[in-house]
C-alpha cells in the first residue's frame, strides 16, 4: 500500500509514512518493555499466593528486578513509568495485608494476637520502604553497563504517597490494642499491703469501665483499615477522650500502691506486675518523682547487710567459731550463710540490670553500684577462707581416721564401733556442699569417702547393733547362764579379734566378716533374751501362788472360809498341775535355748471363721429377705456348715414321707373327718423319731406298748378320735423327753471329759456344764415315767437349754453345745406341734355326733394343752 501511494503520488503517502513509523517504533518499544518487565510479573504473581508474614523475604528480589527493568530497558527508563509500577507493587501490597488483617473480625478476637499481626503489617511494609530507598541509593552500582547511571530523582512520598496513608492507619489501629493489651493485664493484678484490699477493688472497677470502652470497636460496620474512610478516626477520638480518665485514675493506684511498699523485693515486683502501665503518660509524670525510692531502698538494704556481717565476724572473733543453724555442719553451715547475704544483694542488683528505666544511669545508681562492689567482694572474701580452710584440714582427718580399726574393746571388755567424728563430720560437710554446687571442688580424700556414704552408712548400722546385743548379753547374763554360752562367745570373741586386727575402713572383703558377727551374735542374744523372758514367766506363774490364798476369810463372820474347801483344792490343785506343765515346757525351751537346739514349730492357727448372712422366717416358715443396710451377720466353722446341710437333707427325706403318708390319708378320710384327722396325722409324721423307732422297736414291739411306724398310723380307719389324741400326746411328749435326756447325758458325758482334760477356770466351767447335764439327766430317766408329757418335755427342755446355755457360754466343748442346741430347738419344735395338736382335737371335739365322743376328746386333749 505504501508503494502504491508512492507511485501514485497521493497526498495520504506523507501521512502514511507517518503512521508506519510511528507503528514500528511502538511495536519495538512493545517488545523491549515485555522483555524486562516479564521477571517483575512473575515475582508478584509469587508474592500474590504468599502469606503476608512470608512477603518481606520476596521484597529485596521484587526491587532488585526493578532496578534491573530501570537499568537496562530503553523505554522503561522513565520517572512516570516507573513511579507508576512502584505504587501498583505498594496497591498490591496492601490488599494483602487487609486480607491478613481481615477487618471485618479485627476487634472480636484475642487482643494479644490481632496486635502481633498489626504490628508484623506494619513491620513489613516498612520494611518495604527501607529496601525502596536502599535500591534507589545503589542504581550506580552495576545496573548501567553500557550508559550512564540515571538515578531517580522523584520524591518519595510521590511513590508511597497512599501506602503511607494505609500505615498511619494501621498506627492508630495499633494504638488502641496497645491500650487494649495494657489494660487487660488488670484482670490479672492483686495488691497487698494495708490498702490492698480497697485498690483491688478500684482495679477491678477500671478494668470492666474498659471494657464498656472497648466493647464498641466491636460492633463497627465500616473498614477500619481504609484510610479514605474517616469513621475509625472519630471513634478513635472518643476512645482517647475516655483513656484519659482511666489513665488518671491508673495512675492513682500505681502511686497509691508504691507508696504503700515496704521493701525492695515489694517494690520490684510492683514494677513487673505494672509494666508497661507505668510508662502511659500520666502515670509516668507521677511516677518520675517516686523513682529515686527505690535506690534509696536498695541502699539501706546495703547497708543493713553490711552491719550483719560485721556483727558475724565479730561473733567469730569472741567465741572462735561461726554461730550458725543447730542441723549444719561448721563450714557447710558458715558459708550457707554468707550464700544467703549474698543472694540478697545480688538478685536486686540483677534486677536493675534488665529495668529499662532513666534512673539506672543517673549518679546515684552508680554509687549504689560502688556499694554493691564492696559488699559483695567481702562476701566472696569470707566464703574463699571458709572453704580453703576446710579444704586443707580434711584430707589428712579422712586418711588418719579411715586407717582405724572398725571396733574397739574396752576395760569391762563391752565394745564399740570405731568409726569417728570427724569422718562423720566430713560426710555432713560434703552432703550440705553438694547443695551448694561445690562438691565437684572438694579434696579427693572427702569426695572419695562421700562417694562410699551408702556402704559406710551400712557398715557403721551393722556394727552399732552388733555392739549393742553384744553388750547387752555381757550385762543381762548371770555367770549361771554366761557359763552355758561361753562357748559360743568365745568364737564370736575370735571373729572380732580378727576384725581387730586385720580390718579398718579402707580393707577390702569387710562385709563378709561383719555380717558373719552380725548373724552369730544375733542369733546368740535372740535366744539369750527368749530363755530370760521364760524364766520370768515361771516366776511369774509361781507368784501367783504366794500373792492368791487358798481359804479367805469371811468379811462378816471373820473365820475362814470352808464350806467350799473341797471346790478350792481342787482348783488350786488344779491350777498347780498347769503352772507344772506350764514350767516344764519352758525349762524344757531354755534347755534347748542355752545349747542351741532348734525348737520345734508351733502348730498353724486355726483358720477364722467364717460370716454369712442370718435366715430369718415368718409363721408360714417362708424366707424373710433382709433390707438393705439392716443386714446381720454370723459366724460359724466348716463343720457346722456340713453339720446343717445334713439336716437339711433329712428334713427333705421328712418332708417327702410327709408326702406318701398325706396321700394314703386321702383314700380313707370323709369330707367331714378330712381336715382334722389329716392335720393330726401329719403332726404326729413330723413329731416321729425314726432312729428312736429303729432302735427301740424290737423292745416295745415285744411288750406289746411299742409304737408303731407312720405308715401303719396311717392305716389305722377305725381309731376313734380320742384314742388319737392319746397317741399323739404320748409320742409328742415321748420323742421330745427322749430327745431332750439324750442331749443332756450327752452333754454331762462331754462335760466330764472336759474336766478331765481342763484345769483352773476352764476345768470348773466344764464341772458345771458336766452337772447341768446331769441333772438334766437325771430328772428325765427319774420322773419320766409317773409325770404327764407336757411337764416331760418341758423338764428335758430346761435341762437342755441350761446344758447348752453353760456350754456356749464358756466354750468348754464343742460336741456337748451341739447336742444341747439340737435337743433344745427339738423340744421346741415338739412343743409347738403339741399346741397344733390341741387345737385340732378342739375342732374335732366340736365336730363330733354324740356326748361320749366329745367328753373323750377333751379328756384326751387335757393333758396336751396343760403342757404346752
């Protein structure tokens, strides 16, 4: 087209030929700029998926392409251009930091962490500022190669004009959690002293008007970060005005409280606790006056701590030594001390150190520090003599005093252990420097006997109890009881004297030995005080004898006492032959003691007894269950156990011939006669003694008069109901006294047999039991016969129970209680069927057709219901 209007000649050619060149030209400047700007693309679209707090490290490379874009494109080289893509990396930068920030959220989170990531914003694009003016200081430096170096002359705040407005910003955001952060540390700070009750409460009054304050940052609807939005700024002023106020009052407190301190230990920590509060601006004015105190404070600590070590060196020059605590070893407890003075003048002088305050660099600091330096270089002093002095005596107390000997014998040839005490002295020294971090520096001798503290401590406690049963069996034997054991003491006499003269605390294989003497002379005093307790025993047992008469007198007749003479002699003789036995065993023991035979084991106790719950029952005999927490319990043996499950297996075997002989009633008993003579019948099943009817049967069978077996009962139709009235009283009363005088001669033969094998109390509690048992006897095989039942039973009853009651009671034998119990709840069982019996004849009675039946009836039941 260009050649056409060339060779045409057309006006438009001109305009033309301007227009391509100026397209070239654009095209080529295109090219030059995509080629160098590119890098600078690239690192942004980086920075652009970084985290905010990972973008400082980009921002030196950021700028160093910059400078390269600057140094080498042709067309980029210009001021506007590059003023402009520095503002686009600052845009860039500051969406970041808001999406960091998140403005919506800013104030409803934790102060502490919107404050770090303030101030990290803040920090970074400062930080970008720095770099920016750092780059534009080296342009000179290698970027223009082939041209003179052209350095950019454009002011600054034309570049960060807006990032500058966006960190002022983020300043006065700060400024408030910087309050926020300050003031939140109330909620955590208590006062003491006399007033520190009521300035707690002023501070717990602060701190929740600041938080009335604060609360409304949080309920702000704007962007607080947009600098062209102007509302934060208002809010920003109202919140100053209330800080005001509160600050006032702060600094009332704080002046308040550190008047009100004491000492420098108070008024240091007051200083922690407030912190940053105290530097606030009204607080600091009040404060800068007060300041000084606390130099004035530590100087008469100083000062105080002076007086007390002169008056402590003095002490020591008038008694000779340090005083120090009862529990500390000399040197150990005079250097505690100095460590103490200076621990009080150090941690204050360490405190001063890391206060970032105006006053540590005045004058008076300085003096005070010249104090410091004179106390503590005497402190140092004294400590440095104490040990060096220990340190050269030592050795050579360990090194004499180990080579000694581990026991010494004495004049009255009594022993003792040789350990001395000033190796004890040296453990103790050695045990209170560790705490002090100084064992590391003691003298090898003193660190080598610390190191064997566990085998020395176990040494020395061996020994001591050696010694003290050794010397314990010199004293407390007689020369009678010396002679049966010189043997023995001769050879544990020979192992000390090699100990003697062989061992001290330094030899090796000394454990051996002393725990052979230990085991020899342990053995030897066990024994030696075992037979000289049972002499004691004997002379007891025969003391009772000379201190308890035989015959006393009577208090009111004034004459002895000899109705029960025969009673007493046998007591006492009684009495006699067990104290005999008693000493027989025991000069027995002795004799086998003295020469050393072994004694024969004693029998294992008996196992204890065991608990179970107690059965309870109602009238119908039914299981009553037991409440919660009102349960009670009992105790008894295994063989018991047996003993009841055999009875509850007999009373099964009852119970089912309760059964076939209640069906055999069924087929001759009437509607009418049913329930009476069916009640009887079982009553008379139950009250039957099946042993009794085996032994017995022959015999009675033979008379004539024997009874017959429940079934042949049973099949008896045309008894009339009188005659099984008689029947049923005879075999009641007949089983219950044969029950009741079996027992009870059981129980007298038991008896007798105790007091053969009892003496003294035992013996007698068995003699009474034995003669219960036979007056129980004795009134059932005298009487039994002439007498009716009821008064039968009852007889066999009361021998009984007080046959059981004197056997329970003193415990004399087991198989006697037993049968007692047995025939006593017996008798009381056939006593309650008796009763059933009446009661059943009565209704019979009434039931009854004519007069004859009814008058036999009661005639039968007379003697059953006077009975029971």
């Amino acid at each position: 087209m260009g050649e056409i209007l060339e060779l045409t000649e057309s006006a438009y050619f001109p305009c033309f030929k301007t227009l391509f060149r100026n397209v070239v030209a654009a095209l080529t400047e295109v090219r030059d700029i995509c080629v160098y700007i590119k890098p600078v693309e690239e690192l942004m679209e980086h920075i652009g998926t970084l985290e905010f707090p990972d973008v400082a490290e980009m921002l030196p490379a950021v700028m160093h392409t910059v400078c390269l874009l600057w140094g080498n494109s042709r067309y980029y080289c210009t001021s506007p251009r590059i003023i402009l893509l520095i503002k686009e990396i600052s845009n860039q930068l500051i969406r970041q930091s808001s999406d960091c920030l998140d403005p919506s959220s800013l104030f409803q989170g934790e102060l502490d962490e919107a404050q770090e990531r303030v101030t990290m914003c803040i920090e970074t694009l400062q930080n970008f500022k720095e770099v920016f003016e750092e780059s534009r200081g080296n342009l000179g430096s290698g970027y223009f190669k082939n041209s003179e170096p052209v350095m950019w002359n454009f002011k600054s705040k034309i570049v960060f004009e807006r990032l500058n407005q966006y960190i002022e910003r983020l300043e006065k955001v700060q400024t408030v959690f910087d309050a926020g952060v300050e003031y939140s540390k109330l909620e955590k700070v208590e006062i003491g002293g006399l007033k520190g009750r009521i300035l707690g409460q002023k501070v717990e009054e602060l701190f929740e008007e600041f938080k009335n304050i604060f609360s409304g940052f949080t309920k702000i609807e704007y962007d607080p970060l947009n600098p062209d939005d102007r509302s934060f700024e208002k809010d920003e002023v109202v919140f100053k005005d209330n800080m005001k106020d509160l600050e006032g009052r702060l600094a009332a407190i704080i002046t308040q409280a550190f008047d009100d301190c004491a000492n420098f230990e108070s008024l240091s920590k007051l200083i922690q606790v407030a912190g940053s509060l105290m530097d606030r601006s009204i607080a600091k004015e009040d404060m800068k006056e007060r300041m000084p105190r606390v130099l004035e404070v530590y100087s008469k600590d100083l000062d105080v701590v002076k007086v007390i070590f002169d008056e402590y060196r003095e002490a020591k020059e008038e008694n000779g030594f340090y005083d120090v605590d009862c529990y500390f070893p000399p040197t150990a407890g005079a250097m505690t001390f100095v460590h103490k003075l200076r621990c009080r003048i150090q941690a204050p002088m360490e405190f001063f150190s890391e206060w970032e305050n105006p006053i540590v660099e005045t004058p008076d600091m300085e003096h005070v520090r010249h104090k410091y330096d004179e106390m503590k270089e005497k402190l140092d002093g004294l400590w440095d003599s104490l040990y060096s002095e220990w340190a050269a005596r030592v050795p050579n107390e360990v090194n004499t005093n180990l080579a000694k000997t581990l026991l010494t014998r004495h004049e009255d040839n009594t022993i003792s252990t040789n350990f001395a005490p000033e190796l004890v002295a040296a453990l103790r020294e050695c045990r209170y420097l560790q705490f002090l971090d100084l064992l590391d520096n003691v003298p090898a001798p003193a660190k080598e006997l610390f190191d064997r503290s566990e085998e020395l401590h176990l040494w020395v406690t061996t020994l001591n109890r050696i010694v003290e049963w050794y010397n314990e069996i010199l004293k407390r034997c007689i020369p009678v009881e010396f002679d049966l054991i010189r043997e023995e003491m001769n050879g544990i006499d020979n192992y000390i004297q090699e100990v003697q003269d062989k061992l001290n605390w330094k030899s090796d294989g000394v454990w051996p030995y002393v725990e052979n003497i230990r085991d020899l002379t342990r053995a030897l005093h066990g024994r030696v005080v075992q037979a000289q307790a049972n002499v004691e025993h004997i002379t007891g047992l025969l003391d009772n004898f000379a201190h308890i008469p035989l015959f006393e007198r009577d208090e009111k007749a004034g004459l002895l006492a000899l109705a029960d003479r025969t009673t007493r002699v046998n007591k006492r003789f009684t009495e006699v032959r067990a104290a005999a036995d008693q000493i027989h065993l025991k000069m027995d023991e002795n004799y086998k003691l003295f020469h050393n035979v072994p004694l024969e084991e004693p029998e294992p106790e008996a196992p204890p007894r065991k608990k179970r719950l107690k059965k309870r029952f109602d009238d119908d005999g039914n299981e009553i269950p037991w409440d919660e927490g009102e349960e009670e319990w009992e105790s008894y043996d295994e063989d018991e156990e047996g003993e009841e499950e055999h009875v509850e297996e007999e009373e099964e075997e009852e119970s089912s011939s309760e059964e076939s002989s209640e069906s055999s009633e069924e087929l001759w008993s009437s509607d009418s006669e049913m329930g009476g003579r069916k009640a009887v019948k079982e009553q008379a099943v139950e009250g039957w003694d099946f042993d009794t009817w085996a032994e017995d049967g022959d015999g009675q069978a033979e008379d004539g008069g024997g009874q017959e077996p429940p079934h042949a009962l049973a099949q008896t139709s045309t008894a009339p109901v009188e005659q099984e009235g008689e029947e049923e009283a005879e075999q009641v009363g007949g089983s219950a006294t044969g029950s009741a005088t079996g027992a009870a001669e059981g129980a007298a033969e038991d008896g007798e047999e105790a007091v053969e094998r009892l003496g003294g109390e035992e013996g007698s509690a068995a003699a009474r039991t034995s003669q219960a048992g036979s007056a129980a006897a004795s009134n059932q095989s005298g009487g039994s016969g002439a007498k009716p039942p009821a008064e039968q039973a009852e007889v066999g009853s009361s021998g009984a129970t007080e046959s059981v009651s004197a056997s329970i009671s003193l415990g004399v034998s087991k198989e006697a209680a037993r049968a007692a119990r047995a025939a006593r709840a017996f008798v009381s069982s056939q006593a309650e069927r008796g009763s059933a019996a009446s009661g059943l004849l009565s209704a019979a009675t009434k039931r009854s057709e004519t007069e004859s039946i009814r008058v036999s009836c009661q005639a039968a039941a007379a003697p059953l219901t006077a009975g029971f």
